[in-house]
C-alpha cells in the first residue's frame, strides 16, 4: 500500500504544529505519531526522519513564499507599492504556513548550519537583498525619507510582520490582506492624527 499525498500532507501539518509548538529539539517522532494517531514505527514508512519533516516543511513555506515575492518583485512596482506587496505576501504566507513561519523563526539558524540545511540562509540572504534594495530604491527615488536607516527600518518591518506568526490564526476576524493593509496604514502613514 503506497502512502496517499493527503496522508502525507497530513502527517506533515501535524509534525509543523507538534515543531511549532515544542521546538526541533525537544520533539520526538513519538510524539508527533501520537499527535497524528498513529504508532511512532508507521511514521517511518511516510519519512525516514524527523529531519525530513522538518525540510519538507520549510522547504515548502520557503517555495511559496518564494514564489509570491519573485512575482511582485517582477512586478515593476514602484518602491512603494512593492513594500505594500511583500508586506501583503508575507501576512499570506503566515496564514497558509503559520506553524512553518514559528519554526523558522526559532530554528533557521541552528539548522543553517548544517549541510541539508544551507538553503535557509541562501533564502535569509535573498529575503535581505529584495527588501534592502526595495527600501534603498525607494529612498533614492524619494518615496522613502531620506533619513530612514535603511538597515534598522527592514529590521523593524520584517520582524513586526514575521512576529504575526505568533497571534495571528487562520479563520480569525481579519483576513490577512486586511491585517497587512492596517500594518502598511500604520508603517507608511504613522499612527498619528494629520493636522
């Protein structure tokens, strides 16, 4: 009997949740075969280790996030509307991957280091460079203050928009192109009353 792709998929949600929640370290293939009601031995016949889980995951996060970005920095926007592009990409990736999202926040590094795992920081490198170069385009082109510290300001905006991952859950009140409108409004606009 060959495992179905929906089982697989399954088992996968289960394990990010079961990651999410208790870190790579600390989890074990029992627990996550307890989580998805099965015997810790049935789970080797879907993935030959938790690591392997645990790439397929982020792998796949990264893929489709990947893929949004590459096609709104394809897009020719403006500096601006690129920002608001990656911004609303980004609160959509955390509703499709929010499990994923926490992982990577709390493993990328540490796993990184190893071999299997060297994407992570190829994808960090190339997250930095397209915002980077967004907000430096932007200042150069006078969308952006001329004073803003390019570096602190991408730190501040994908730190405020990647922490969402630890509140926001998908089905909630606000959709996540809502959640990044009110994000981009108070980012780009500020909170204070114009006079």
């Amino acid at each position: 009997m060959t495992p179905t792709p929906e089982r697989r998929r399954e088992l996968l949600a289960t394990a990010a949740e079961v990651f999410a929640a208790q870190g790579y370290n600390a989890t074990t293939v029992r627990r996550i075969a307890d989580e998805a009601g099965m015997l810790a031995g049935s789970l080797y016949y879907h993935f030959d280790s938790k690591e392997s889980m645990i790439d397929e995951i982020l792998s796949t996060f990264l893929d489709e996030l990947w893929q949004g970005y590459d096609e709104v920095l394809a897009a020719g926007l403006g500096p601006r509307e690129t920002i608001e592009a990656l911004v609303t990409e980004s609160f959509r990736e955390i509703d499709r991957h929010r499990p994923a999202v926490a992982i990577y926040q709390k493993e990328s590094r540490r796993l990184a280091a190893q071999p299997r795992f060297a994407y992570l920081a190829d994808s960090q490198t190339k997250f930095e460079k397209a915002w980077l170069g967004t907000l430096e385009r932007g200042v150069t082109e006078g969308v952006f203050r001329d004073d803003l510290d390019i570096r602190l300001t991408y730190r501040f905006v994908r730190d405020t928009v990647w922490v969402a991952a630890s509140w926001y859950r998908p089905g909630g009140h606000h959709s996540p192109e809502e959640i990044a409108r009110q994000y981009l409004s108070m980012v780009l606009d500020g909170i204070a009353l114009r006079t």
